[in-house]
C-alpha cells in the first residue's frame, strides 16, 4: 500500500482510483520527481480500472 492507498490497482475500481488521484493532487504547489511518478503510477492503475470495468460491462 501507497500513501494514496492504492497498490498494484488489480483490486481496485476506477472510482477508487480516481479518488486516489485526487487526493494526491490536493493543494499540491510543488512536484518533486517522486510525485510526478506516483502520479503516472496513479494514472496507470485507474486506466487499467476503466479498461476492466469496460470489458466487464461489454
């Protein structure tokens, strides 16, 4: 678990890693290297929650 507590993002849904991103972003003013990657991370976990999510509603 990650301090936006979302790990691997397997077992998470897209609504829950959006609000995992959002509450990395809040009131931030500086992006350190560290926090610009575990936004990329973020992205790609919710990413990977939409394409689940779509598949199991197709």
């Amino acid at each position: 678990m990650t301090t936006t507590g979302v790990c691997c993002g397997r077992c998470v849904t897209a609504a829950e890693a959006n609000a995992a991103i959002r509450r990395h972003v809040a009131g931030r003013v500086v992006w350190p290297p560290e926090a610009l990657a575990e936004l990329d991370r973020l992205r790609a976990v919710w990413r990977e929650a939409v394409r689940r999510e779509l598949a199991a509603a197709a």
